[in-house]
C-alpha cells in the first residue's frame, strides 16, 4: 500500500463538464422596511403635512385630532353627584364644584382657579443618571 495525496478537487463531480457563464446581472435581497419608517402625510382637515410613522393610521394632523376628539373624562359609576356651591375667595362669585375642595372657605371658581394655575411656574423634574 502506498499513501499518495489525493487531490479532492480532481475528483470531484462539480468540476466534471462545462461551467456555466456568468451573467452580468446580480440579484440582492433588500431587507425589508422597518415598520416604524417615519413618512409625511398631509391632514385631511387643514391640509398640512404632519409627520407620521409606518405603524400609525391617523388622518389627521394632531392640532386638527385635538380639536376634533376632545377628551373625554371617565363617568362616575354612581348614578349620583354630589355638588357644592363655593363662594370664591379671589372674585366674590359663587361657582358650584362635582368634588368637595379640601378647605370650602379658600375655594377658587373654575376661572381664578386657572389663572391661578397659570401663573404658578412648573416644577422642573430631575432626571436620573444612568450609570
């Protein structure tokens, strides 16, 4: 017995008859698009281009859904409500409330109450450092 070194790829079926040519054209598969591909859309309002991603199904522009949907607040389940009747402390003028103020005899009416809230400045939220 003698040990030569074989030559595999002599041997092996793939190299036996006539290669065939190349073309000159090569075909790639894209990726498809990620869902979350942010696209241009115009409102069906106003009219107005407003940004929106692939996965949202808006028609309009979220100035315009504002105004169109307002929110709504959650009912109560009790199918009755109680009302007070506040004199507000900043105006003089008697407004009715659906919730009992924490002290009745500094109660504000709907309107001082958010011109109170305007004038207040926001508490800056303090974020935390990821490490």
């Amino acid at each position: 017995m003698t040990t030569e070194p074989i030559d595999l790829k002599a041997e092996s079926p793939e190299d036996e008859g006539p290669k065939p040519k190349k073309s000159g054209v090569l075909v790639q598969k894209h990726k498809p698009a990620p869902a979350s591909d942010i696209r241009e859309k115009l409102c069906a309002t106003c009219g107005k281009p407003f940004p929106l991603s692939g996965d949202q199904k808006f028609y309009d522009c979220p100035a315009c859904y504002r105004k169109n949907h307002p929110v709504q607040k959650p009912q109560r389940k009790t199918g009755t409500q109680i009302l007070i009747q506040i004199q507000c402390t900043a105006c003089g003028a008697t407004d009715v409330l659906d919730y009992m103020p924490p002290d009745p005899k500094q109660a504000l009416c709907r309107g001082c109450y958010a011109e109170q809230k305007k004038r207040e400045p926001k508490p800056q939220l303090k974020h935390k450092r990821s490490r």
